[in-house]
C-alpha cells in the first residue's frame, strides 16, 4: 500500500506491476451480526435483503442479519464485476477482526477469490483481542513474516500486506499495531477520531507508512495535521450519491454524500468504496467495487520520489 512492493498472498510483488485502480479499505468479507443489537427499526426482522425490503433496510442497515454478512459468493460476485469493469485491479481488504469468524479461513478464502476473479488481493492483519501486549505484537509481526498457515499447507503460508485496520478509539490494540508496525515498518492502517492519546501511542510510528481513513471533522487531530506529518489520507466513499441510513451505526462513513467525497479529492491519497453492507453491492442494487475508479500510490501532491518510499 503506498510503496514500491506491494505484499500479496505469494509474497511482495513490484508495484508497477499493479496498473488499474486499487481500493483501500474495503470489508470484502465479514459478519458484522454482532451490531444486529444496535438496530433501532421499529419493524426490526431477521429478513432477506430483497427488491421489496431495499428502502427499509437501507434506512435501517442493521435491521437484517442478511445485510451484516458479506460470504466468499458475495466477494467473488463483486471482485469479478472489478475486473470485468477495469481490468488489472487491487482491494485492500482490511475487514476489523471483530467481525470474522475465523482469521485463517477468512485469508483461505481471498485467495480463491483472488485467483478465480483474476485481481490483487492485499490482506490486512489485526492483533487479536483477547491476548497480552507481547502475544499481540508477536502474532502480527510472525504473521507478517512467515504468514497465516491455514488447512491448504501445500500451498505455504498467506501473507498479510499490512497491518490494519485499527479503531484508533481502542488504544489497547493501537498499542500493539504500532509497536508491531514499529518493528517489521509495515504499512500501518487506522481508522476513525485520533485522539491526544492515540496520538502519543502513534509518536513511534513511521508516518509516511500510516494511512488514516475516514477521520472525521470532529477528529482532535485533523486530516491536515495528520497530512502535514506525512501520513497518506483516505476516505470511503457514500453508499450511491448520498448516504440515507436513518440511524447511527459503528464505523459509518464521515462523508455522508458524493459532494462531500468530491470536496475531499484535494486532501486525498487513497480512496475505498467503503462496501461492508449487502445493499452496497453490485447485485443488490449498490454502486458495488466499481464505484471507485481512482489510482492509488499516486498523490500529485506528492513528488515521485516520495511515492517510491
């Protein structure tokens, strides 16, 4: 992400390698089912996402257990609506560790959607949650260095391309990333309000290897400050032209229209389609991957030599 090398499931490959657009943060697959508590629809359901329940549930994103599921079908149905609009293509996947089920089947699975969909998957790695400050940081950097072993042993380890993505609200487990980030300098990637505290956790960080998306305005640091450090930029675009979601979600995008997305480009580096929702894919209705047609790795504010680092 943002360098020269770009880590794939295989090991690093050049960047130039990469000629189509890439998305950045994107939760290709996830179970978010555990935010079903935090609906507030009053004709709440467990339904389908269907043609005649779309305008309910798109108010209401957290009112179908159908809607908090993205499956390996789901990935591969987008990744290949990807390719088939651009070609050469790289997704960030960087799905919170929170809402998979199983790290090691979630990697085996961007895989095989990767090599059937013919695009680049980079996949992000978290520390886990319920383990010790040392435990945390030596599973990410083992991870990183030796990859995720999963039941496909044959085949060798799946490699992480960088750490991430990280609430920067939980500061137990943004210690951990930036110590592991500090030790084997991988990209490091954040998400949501930097706060003073947060900030003095990140002082060991390498910034021009940080990437914060989807800061918003409220932030105490702001996406200039952060920029003015050196670190790269970005936000997940609005589901469609605007977001219409009546209720308050975890992780919801700051830019809540295209018009606001539009008036961020200047600060931009990186760029997501922010898919994490049934409704936002292609099949159902949403703008999908294909939302995006941006380049990543190249900030014209940036100087060549800067993008090579």
């Amino acid at each position: 992400m943002c360098f020269r090398c770009i880590s794939l499931f295989a090991g690093p490959v050049a960047a130039a390698e990469v000629s189509g657009p890439a998305l950045c943060r994107e939760w290709l697959i996830n179970d978010q089912s555990q935010l079903r508590k935090h609906s507030k629809d009053p004709r709440s359901s467990t339904d389908l996402v269907e043609l005649q329940s779309l305008a309910r549930v798109r108010r209401y994103p957290l009112s179908s257990l159908s809607n908090l599921h993205l499956n390996q079908e789901d990935a591969l149905r987008e990744a290949t609506e990807l390719h088939r609009a651009h070609g050469d293509a790289l997704v960030a996947v960087s799905t919170p560790r929170r809402f998979q089920h199983d790290v090691e089947q979630t990697a085996d699975a961007l895989r095989k959607v990767a090599a059937e969909a013919k695009i680049h998957i980079v996949l992000g790695i978290a520390p886990p949650e319920d383990a010790n400050f040392e435990v945390q940081v030596a599973t990410v950097v083992s991870q990183l260095a030796s990859g995720i072993r999963t039941d496909a042993d044959a085949e060798g380890g799946l490699f992480p391309g960088f750490i991430g993505e990280i609430d920067a609200a939980d500061l137990q487990s943004l210690r951990a990333a930036v110590e592991a980030h500090r030790v084997s300098q991988a990209p490091l990637l954040l998400v949501g309000e930097i706060s003073h505290d947060a900030l003095q956790l990140l002082e060991g960080a390498i910034w021009r290897r940080c990437a914060f998306f989807d800061v918003p305005i409220t932030s105490p640091m702001s996406v200039a400050e952060l920029q003015a450090r050196g670190a790269f930029i970005g936000f997940s675009a609005p589901a469609g032209a605007a977001d219409i979601s009546w209720q308050e979600y975890p992780y919801r995008r700051p830019l809540r229209t295209e018009q606001d997305f539009h008036a961020a480009t200047d600060l931009l580096s990186l760029t997501s389609s922010g898919l994490r929702f049934r409704t936002d894919l292609t099949a159902y209705g949403g703008p999908g991957t294909r939302a995006i047609q941006g380049p990543f790795r190249n900030n014209p504010k940036q100087s060549s030599k800067e993008r090579q680092r």
